[in-house]
C-alpha cells in the first residue's frame, strides 16, 4: 500500500464516523480550526516564506507568487470564511422525500455526506482551509493534495487543522494531506476508486483536462468559462456598453468574465464603432472578425482558434451576426456551458436564447460576473461546475452531499 | 468523422430543438411510437427470429436466448410500459429553486433535459424501446448501441420508432441507433465527450467496469448489487426467515436480491442451523464461515472470493458475526452500496445500522427486494445507481435531467 492508498482507507474509515456527527461537534470543531490558524499564525507565515523563496529561486512568475503569498490580512479572512462557514445552514439529516406504502413500508430519503472527496489543485494555499472546513461542515472526509510551490504552507496549515482536531470530535483523519507532490501521486488519487466518491480539481484547464481524461474516481468539473454576451438588434445602447464593460474588464481573470462579444448587424451599424472605442479606451484588446477589422483598424484579426479561447485576461474577441439563430449556434458550438447573456428589449428573441443557449446560467440583460456562489446567496462556493450531472452553476454546501433511502418496516416481503 | 461521431453530431442537433418541445407534444409522439410498434409486430418478430437463429448457431445460452427472444406479449408489454409513461409528470420546465436579489435580478432554477444520453447495453431488446422512450419524455436525445446479439431486433425497433417520429414534434435525429457492434464503436462512445452528456451502461458486471475504467463521458453506474441481510440478536424468527427467504429466493437473478446473509452468533446458537434448513429445503446452495461448516454438513466453505459474489443464482453466503460492528464493517468492505438490511427489535442497533451501513437504500425489518423504481411510486425506471454522485438508488425521470439558472436583470451589473 502506497501513502496515497493509505491515507485513502484511513479518511474512508474517518467518514464513517463523521457521518454520524451532529452539527454542532463539527460547528465546534470549525470554530476551533479557525481559533488555532489564527494562533499558529506567526508559523504558517514563516513555512509560507520558504514556499515563497523557493519560488522566486525556480523563477516562479509574480503573479503565481502572488497567489501563493499569505500575509496576516489573508490568515484573518480564512478564519473569518470559517466562521461564515459554521452560521451555514447544515443540510446532513434533511429529509427530501417521504413515502408511505399501502404495505405498511415507510420510505424516506435523507440527505447524506458524499463520504470521501479528493481534492487536487494548484498553488492557492487558502484552498487548503477552504476545502478542508466545507467537507467537514458537510460530514465528508478529505483527501488534499495541492501542488510543490504551496507545499511548505499547506503542510503548516493543515498541521494547523490537525492540532484543533485533536480537541474535537472529529478524528484527524478526516482531513488528510498527500505531502508528496510527485505526478505518482496524482495519478494514485486519479484511481482511488476503493476509497474516494469524488474527486475535484481546482486549477487551470491544462490539469482539468488531465483529470477528465485519466480519473476513474468520478470527477466535479469546474472552473472553464468561455462566457458570450450577445448585442442584440434592439438592445439599448448604453444598457449594451455597459454589461459588457461590466462582463469583460472588472475582473478580467475570473471564469464568469466574458471572452466573446456577439453583435447584431444592425445594431452595429448603428453603435458598434463607438463600442469598440469604449473597448480600446478601457484597455481591451480586440480580436474581431471581417466587419470589426474593417470598421476599426486597432483590431487583430480573430481566427478559428479565438473563439474557443479563454482570454483570462483584458481580450476579448468580437463578431458580427445576421441573427439570434447565428448567435445562438456559435455559443453553442464555441462556449464552455458556462454563462452565457443576451441583451435585448424583445422579449420572444430572449426567451429563445436562454432556452436554446446550453449553459448552466443564461441571463437578459444583466452581466454574466453574477454565476457565483455568494451572488446566489448559497454563502459558500466550492466551485462552479459546468457539467449537468450531479450539479450546475455555482455549488453551494448541497453539492457535497449525496442522498440515502431509509426504509423502515415491520416484516414486510415483495410478493 | 466516424458512424459515432456523425450520429453524435445529428443527436447534439436534435438535443437543441427537443429541449423546446412541449410535454403534449411529446406525449403525442410516445403514442405514436406504442401504436407503431403494434403495426410493426409481424416485422419485428420477423427480425428477432433472425437474431434468435444466429444466437442458437453460436452456441448462446437458453438463459440469453430467452433474453433475446420477443413475442406478441412482449411487444403489447412495451406499448403497455409507453402508455404509463404517457400518463407520468413531466419533470422538464420545473421551477427548482427562486432567488429574488435585491439589486432587482430574479433568479429562477429550473429542470432541463440532459442532452444527448449514451445507451451501451446488453441482449435485451426491451432496453432499446425503454431507454429511447424515457429519454424522449425528458426531453434529451438518445444513442442506442446495443449487443450484436439483438442486432436485427434493434434494428427493426428503431426504424419503427422513426417511422412513428416522422408523423411527430420530434426530429428522427434523436433516437440514434449504433447498427455497427463492434469494439470500435463502443470504444468511440467511450470518448465521444464533445456530443454526449452522459453515458449509461446496462449489463452485467464486465461491461459496467469496461465503462467505469475506459469512458472519459460522465457515467452512470447502475447494478451491481453485492446486497445483505444482518439478522441481530433480537429478531424475531419467523420475520427473519421469511424477508432471508423473499430476499434470496423470490427472484435471485435481480439486483436487490441478497448475495450474504449475516448472523449474530446468539441467534444463530437459537435458530441457525433451522434457517439453513429451510434454506436448504428451497434449493439454496449455501457458502459459509467455519461456525456454518460445522453446524450444517451441505455447506461448502465460503473463501475471500465468496464474500465479494454476487451470485444472482440460488447460491448465499453466511457467516456468523460477534456484534453488530462486526456486521456493519463486513458490508462496508464487501458490498456494492445497494441494498442492505437489518433484523432487530433493538430500535438503537437499527438506527446504528442504518446510519453507518454506506448504501443508496438501508432497510429495517423488510426484504431489500423493495429497492425498484416503480416499487418506490416512481412509475417508471432507468436503473437503480450505485454511485453517490447525481442520483443515488432507484432512479426515476429525475435523474434523467439536470438543471439550469435563468437569470432576468434590467441592466444590472456586478459593482
């Protein structure tokens, strides 16, 4: 047995008893969690220093070390999350549906703990606290594994989480930290079937495509955003400019950022020009089709490989349509099922496009940054997923759980 | 572009338009499909007699045989089972969730059609008429690839559920059937994750981890069922007998029937060697631990191996169990997560059991054999899953949607 399928069966053996644990020992034990990280602080900050060091020696880019980077502002939010984290609904034990059989059977079906979730990611340490503290809320045992530049500080954190363990009721082996960051053991949880129920990757498309190809364990999928807001024909004009500045510059690097405008052609007659000037003059860099090239000489030239990108960044690319159909077709064939706006004053045209649009958020008129847990009011966020089995859109503490039957009788047999 | 990938294709089209379909119109294309198939009759039968002929020259199993085989009450039986779904609740269209933000955005979650559903099935012919019409009532598109052992009965089954298309709502795209069975073709519907949603395996054990290890399609794993009956302590003799006896014998073929069967060693000191008796008497051939060995000479002795069988035959395995403890960790190592049930009068050993037993259905004081869609009200039955994620147990025309946010603003946009 290697180290990942070891600390496979301990967190499976550590689920079962964290299923039976009432919400106010794991309340308890989040609350110490936070407490201790807040007083093992000066610590984690020097652990997080060699991370940091080794970085800067590797020539890790500014902005990855920025994200590895923890100060005691970032060490204070954590523990604040955790405490949002416990005034959280528990949604274990809810009962979502009863039956009653004319034999006598009574049958209800409760929500439960997925049991062991798997969670792999890069460079973020918070991710760490974040994932351990919603498994726990949601009865479910963790196995973490983050990436070689964070490991010094995950290692600190997570001695951090174990240390308010060991005065809970929860057992310490319910949040467990593969501390060898080599590929085996990526591709040791990828196959962890015996002990994991789901695994989630956080992190770039290059590791999410990894895990989707080579992950037996099932998987949550989350995180690619190739967002489209539409123009519509008679779409109000600043209501248009103002979306999509909203959608594509307040936060360029975030997964429900817009990478691709749609334009009715008539609508650009009328006001595109002075939209790609409003563009142009907040920084964005256009990539456009035949028309856009044409009407603005600061644009570059979109190919076939723009409108499949992810920009992440102050681009965006831009095209001209004949028609809602044509929108409607090219988001479909191009996006990521994420979200996806129109912006129109014709009721019918908006009501096709969120019906035919594929994605797990479709908006009229309003900007595609509100796909987010906490903008739905869930208060928590592990992820947005963009697949349609299991969860869609923003996932909330819900998403973290699975369901049983219990079934109580008195002798009853099927005849 | 191969078979797969253009029927895919053309699935993916149909998907699009489908999901706008209303529930009449569905229904109306679903009595089509059941008066068709009536019409049909002489030329299906025709086409089964083909594929029975072929299956006695390679030597297939009567067992399989009977499988294969139709006649006209099998084909009355599937437009019977279409006009019940007919009289079955739409889920598509369901408002799920509201949220009414104060910026003014309304929030509604709403239940939608998956898409496009990956059928990969054995033998039965009944499996092509069922999937293709539970897909339709939701609203998804279907790809069948069944086995080359129905090749010519699918065949017929699908062209008469196109020639009842083509007077309906529904495009003929989206009841796909894959006619090549080769390796190759269910190889490309493995990987085909650019048109199907998800993909559903049914069929014994071999199949579904060929699946499980191959796909990178999200699945859903339906089945196996290594089931168990614990008799406590305090059961009472003739309840243990009978649900030991209906949950072992009264179909031992199916899922939900019990593979082992445990016993608290004071009950089995009082009663045990009366219940292999009975047992024995029904034609159960019984595999047991050393204590069943030595109480009961027709026993053969249970290995490692017998633990992990699920027989779906007259065969069970027993042994006898110190405590409870004892009873709840063998079924979480050796069993599927299906179905489980305890014997007791100790309403505290029940609950303990309940909640620590990890499967989609517990049972208290009653024959696991309930475990079945339309058992639980759900009038109608894609499989029961054995996974946590999505749909847990039997599962109904729910588990064949997923959801999706439509979000209605009037310019709002994320500060």
């Amino acid at each position: 047995m290697n180290e990942v399928q070891k600390k496979g069966q301990a967190a499976k053996l550590a689920s079962y008893s964290l299923a039976g644990i009432s919400t106010m020992a794991k309340n308890e034990a989040l609350e110490m969690i936070a407490g201790q990280l807040l007083k093992d602080q000066a610590e984690i900050l020097a652990e997080n220093q060699k991370d940091l060091q080794e970085g800067k020696q590797k020539g890790i880019s500014e902005a990855i070390l920025d994200r590895i980077m923890l100060n005691e502002k970032r060490i204070d939010d954590m523990a604040h999350a955790i405490r949002q984290l416990i005034s959280l609904h528990d949604p274990i034990g809810e009962t979502i549906e009863t039956i009653q059989k004319e034999n006598g059977l009574f049958i209800k079906k409760n929500r439960v703990p997925l049991g062991v979730i798997g969670m792999i990611y890069e460079a973020r340490p918070n991710v760490t606290i974040d994932a351990a503290t919603l498994c726990l809320k949601t009865g479910n045992a963790v196995i973490l594994r983050g990436s070689s530049s964070a490991k010094f500080s995950n290692m600190a954190i997570v001695q951090s989480i174990h240390r308010a363990l060991e005065k809970s009721a929860i057992p310490l082996d319910a949040v467990q930290l593969i501390e060898d960051t080599s590929r085996e053991t990526a591709q040791a949880l990828f196959h962890l079937d015996q002990y994991l129920d789901v695994l989630i990757p956080r992190g770039g498309k290059h590791l999410i495509e990894t895990v989707k190809r080579e992950a037996t364990v099932p998987i949550l999928e989350t995180g690619a955003g190739n967002c489209h807001v539409f123009i519509d024909d008679s779409a109000e004009e600043d209501m248009a400019v103002r979306i999509v500045l909203n959608a594509k510059t307040q936060r360029p690097s975030v997964c429900n950022a817009i990478e691709t405008i749609l334009i009715h052609e008539q609508w650009f007659d009328r006001y595109g020009v002075k939209l790609l000037e409003v563009l142009h003059e907040n920084g964005v860099e256009i990539y456009g089709d035949e028309t856009i090239c044409r009407a603005f000489k600061a644009a570059n030239t979109a190919t076939e490989e723009e409108w499949y990108t992810e920009y992440l960044a102050l681009s965006v690319s831009i095209k001209v349509v004949k028609h809602l159909d044509e929108a409607i077709e090219h988001i479909n064939k191009y996006g990521s099922q994420h979200s996806e706006a129109i912006i129109t004053d014709n009721e019918l045209n908006a009501s096709i496009f969120l019906n035919k649009v594929d994605a797990a958020a479709v908006y009229h008129n309003a900007s595609t940054r509100f796909t987010d847990g906490f903008e739905f009011g869930y208060g928590a966020e592990i992820g947005i997923s963009t697949q349609k089995l299991h969860a869609r859109g923003p996932m909330g503490l819900n998403a973290l759980t699975s369901s049983k039957f219990f079934i109580y009788g008195s002798g009853q047999i099927r005849e």
